[in-house]
C-alpha cells in the first residue's frame, strides 16, 4: 500500500515537471535547428494526426531546409496550394533563396497572401497555429514567419431562427467574428466605428472583439467594460453567456442586464444610440450594454413600421408581459380571498367547477404550472419533427385527462393556457425566462394574502427593477429618473421625425436629426386635382 501512494506522488511530480518543462519551452524563443523545432512542436502537440508538416528544399544546391506547418480543418486548403506551394516550388524562386535571406524573400517574392509575420516566440507560433494561420520555419534561422491562411467549413448566413420579423434585414449572425463584424460594418459605414480585439480564456484563447462608434460612445462604459474583460481569468470561452455572466453588474436577479440578439440590424441600431456590442468568436449571439428594462420590449420591426402600429404592439407586448406574470396569481386570489370582486354568475360557474377537485387553488395552480413547464422544456430539447407535435398534443391530452381526473378545474386549464401564450409575445427570451421565474412568487404572495400579496410582490419587484444597473445606466430609465426627452421611445414608438436625441445617459453626442424633420409637401392634394382638370379642359 505505501509503495501505490509513493508511485502515485512520483506520478504527480512527473506530471508537474512536465508542465514546467513546457511552460520553460513555451516562453523560450524559436531556435536555429529545424530538427528541433519540429520536435517541439510535435511534442507539444502530442502527434496530432491533424497538424501537417511538408518539408521542402530551397536554393542554388537545395541545401535549405525548409517546413510548413499548418493545422488541417482551420485553414483554406486552396489559398496554401495556390499562394503558397505553388510560388514557393518554382525552380526560379528556388535558386534565390540562401540562409540568410530565406524567410524575407519568402515573405516577400513569394507569398500572394496578406497578413504576414515574423514569430520570435514559442507562444505566439502556437497561438498562430491554432488560429489558422500556416507557418514556415527555416533550418538555420531561429524565427518563423506565420502566414494568414484562416479557412475551413463555416455556417453561411441564414435567417434568424429567434427574433423574427415580418418586415426588415433576413440576414443573422454565424459562428464566426469576422463574418458577424463585416456585416456590421455594411450597414454603418463610417470609419468612426471602432473596434478593439480581446483574447479570453487559457486554453480556448477565443477571440471577442469590442464595437462602438466614437464620439457617440459613452467613454466611461466603454473603460468600465475594457476593465471588466481584462478581468477575466477563466480556462475557456465556449459562447457570449459566458462573458455575460463574468461583466454583469448584478448576478443575484433573475432580470438581465445585458442585451443579446443575433440581427445585424438591431446591433447597428444600438451602435448608433451609442450602445456597445461584444462580440465572441463561435457564437451568433451579440451582447449589448448597457441595456435597460424596455429595451427588451422592442423589436426590430418597430421601427420599420409606422408609429401608431409600432406603439400599439408594443403595448400588446406589455400587456402580455403582465398577464403572464399575475394571471395565476389572480386566479388564486379570486377563488380563495376575494370572491365579492367576480360576478356572482361567474363565481358560482367556477365553484361548481372546483366542488370536485380535493386541492386549494394554490397547489391546482402549482401543479398545472410546473406541468407545462416541464411540457414547454421537452418541447425544446425534442428533435424539431416531434418536438411541436409532443408539446402540444401533451398539452392537450393531459389537461383534458386531468379535468377529467378531478385533479383540476377547466377555469384553471384556461388561465395556465392564456398565461403560457403571453409569455411568448415578449421578444426578449431571457425576458420571459424571467417572468416564468417571477410568476410562481407572485401565485405564492396570491395564496398566502391575495390581492395584497400581489400588490406586495409588484412593489417588491418595481424597488428590485430601480435598483439594478447596467455599466452604471439606470435599469429603468428613462422612467427612473425620468428623463421626458427620451420617453418617446419607450412604451410608445413617436415618429421618427420627432426622436431628435438619442438616449441621454447613454450616449455623449445626443443630437440624432436635424430640426424641422416633418415631412411637408410643397403642394396639397387639392392643388394638384386642380392643375391636373385645368390641363384636361385645356387639352378638350
């Protein structure tokens, strides 16, 4: 037995050693062998079949040795043989190249690609490597040159599959930055809009870049959210929620804090009110900041309509927001404190229906709740073939089956359906998510005080909802604090001529338009009948 646990600590101290040892090659500098090069790299690479290394000779004699590396799958196969190989296998290119000029004549006469560098270091010739790029080492000289060949398979644009619209761009964000970024910088094209490069994560090393328009920008964000990604100490980076969760001002509420979305458009919007967007390599999502509490009650449709439609869906939208929050909740506070308040026709017609079920409306609610929870979830994770047919059929046969059983009342089935299609017309789904959460708190305050509960939930969630912050802009504003020059965006959609100023505690340049936007024809409509019968007369 002491002989297991000693093998076990040499086990340990060997895998240390190891670690150190190639932490000590990583930060050395790139050497003079080829051999040994070549080594290192296959060593830390542990023999990666996908790692492919092509030797070639070089020179009058060819006496140089030179390799290319390059990581198979991350790189454009067509650009290494057309711009690369192909240049570099010539006799008369060959003949040029000798010890001491190999790496700039390579770079120089025979590379047809951009983006190259010279690389000193073991790290960044890993990093190079992992990212796409093709490298050339030269025996003999103790650097390599790192050639941008990034390629591979990649999802092309499609629609977005989340946020829908009837009218405006049909085009969403992939997986890859550079894609999500040009697509930005098509629809605002300025050189005001900056960008600022991050890599995050120690082993995923993922690539986000910072965006935002100068002198529209708020300056002080835009340090306070520099800071808070040059915080992060993390291994990996798999997707934007990560990065979510590790800058966000409050992470104990279920409200979010920070805007995602994977429209270009509704990114370019934000921009130009003088938001800041995050963008993460691998994901299609798009963080915001700051966001605010009515912001997640606005699409992109809004504002292609015209004002009176945007505004009155709008106010569909919050209204169902509420509904989906307290409409159980109400139900149970009907039926168990406040009968007086429902028609007497109405009350006898419920209890008459509940005379048979043996549960208080409380626990009715509850169960009928987390049912379709839990139907809504399976829905989700199912394959998209079944999942709409098992969603809904369930619905439909366990609430008939569960009338049937006694278990519920049908008056219970309809509000649990009416609240669970409201909770789908918020645009936002972390929105809703929050609603779905903040729902069973209100039913509890319902059960255990009625109105007065709900009423005590809603001051308890509204004082919550003043609290929060966003990169230090007020959750709620413009309504806390009010800000009346700004409230013609908010639960009203003004017309377009009359949003001269963008968000005040947002942006630095709030001057959006020019004055005297309204349109004004030159001529009315009877004008022109007039002049249109007078040329008919003349022409008689």
């Amino acid at each position: 037995m002491p002989s297991f646990f000693k093998d076990r600590k040499s086990k340990k101290n060997r895998q240390k050693d190891a670690k150190n040892q190639a932490t000590d090659q990583s930060a050395e500098h790139i050497q003079d062998s080829l051999s040994a090069n070549l080594n290192i790299i296959k060593q830390k690479t542990g023999n990666s079949s996908d790692v492919v290394i092509r030797h070639l000779k070089m020179g009058s004699n060819s006496n140089i040795r030179v390799a290319i590396v390059y990581l198979e799958g991350i790189v454009d196969n067509q650009s290494i043989q057309e711009f690369l190989l192909e240049s570099m296998m010539k006799d008369n290119e060959k003949e040029k190249v000798n010890e001491h000029n190999a790496l700039e004549l390579i770079s120089e006469d025979m590379m047809a690609v951009g983006n190259v560098t010279f690389i000193h270091n073991w790290d960044d010739l890993f990093s190079a490597l992992m990212v796409g790029d093709t490298l050339f080492l030269v025996d003999g000289i103790d650097q390599a040159l790192g050639a941008g060949t990034q390629g591979g398979e990649k999802r092309s644009i499609a629609e977005s599959t989340t946020q829908m619209v009837v009218r405006g761009p049909k085009g969403a964000f992939t997986e890859s930055i550079g894609t999500n970024t040009a697509m930005v910088r098509r629809i605002i094209k300025t050189p005001d809009l900056w960008t600022e490069s991050f890599k995050i994560g120690r082993v995923t090393k993922t690539d986000v870049t910072l965006m935002y328009i100068h002198d529209i920008a708020n300056d002080k964000v835009i340090n306070e959210i520099r800071q808070r990604l040059n915080k992060i100490d993390i291994d990996s980076i798999l997707e934007s929620g990560y990065i979510e969760q590790l800058i966000e001002d409050e992470t104990m509420t279920s409200f979010p804090t920070i805007y995602n979305t994977e429209r270009p458009d509704v990114v370019a919007g934000n921009l130009l009110e003088g938001r800041i967007a995050i963008f993460v390599d691998g994901t299609p999502f798009v963080l915001i900041a700051p966001a605010v509490f009515m912001q997640f009650f606005q699409s992109a449709e809004d504002y292609y309509a015209r004002f009176d439609i945007a505004t009155s869906i709008r106010l569909l939208r919050i209204f169902m927001f509420l509904i989906s929050l307290i409409a159980p909740a109400t139900y149970v506070a009907v039926t168990t404190f406040h009968q007086e308040m429902v028609p007497t026709t109405l009350i006898v017609a419920i209890a008459a229906q509940r005379e048979a079920v043996p549960f208080p409306a409380f626990v009715e609610a509850l169960l009928m709740e987390v049912t379709f929870e839990i139907l809504r979830e399976a829905g989700i994770r199912l394959p998209k073939a079944i999942g709409s047919a098992v969603s809904i059929v369930g619905s439909l046969v366990i609430g008939q089956a569960a009338v049937q059983a006694s278990i519920v009342s049908p008056a219970m089935v309809i509000i649990v359906s009416i609240t669970a299609i409201a909770s789908f017309a918020t645009p936002s789904f972390d929105m809703a998510i929050s609603a779905r959460l903040i729902r069973f708190l209100f039913m509890l305050g319902a059960a255990t005080f009625g109105f007065y509960g709900i009423i005590l939930v809603l001051l308890m969630m509204v004082v919550h909802l003043c609290s929060l912050r966003s990169f230090g802009v007020p959750y709620m504003a413009p309504f806390a604090p009010f800000i009346p020059v700004n409230n013609g965006d908010t639960v009203m959609r003004l017309p377009w001529w009359t949003l001269r100023q963008r968000p005040r505690l947002i942006s630095t340049n709030t001057v959006r338009e020019g004055a005297n936007q309204r349109p004004q024809p030159p001529a009315s409509r009877g004008m022109v009948n007039r002049d249109f019968e007078k040329g008919d007369n003349n022409e008689a």
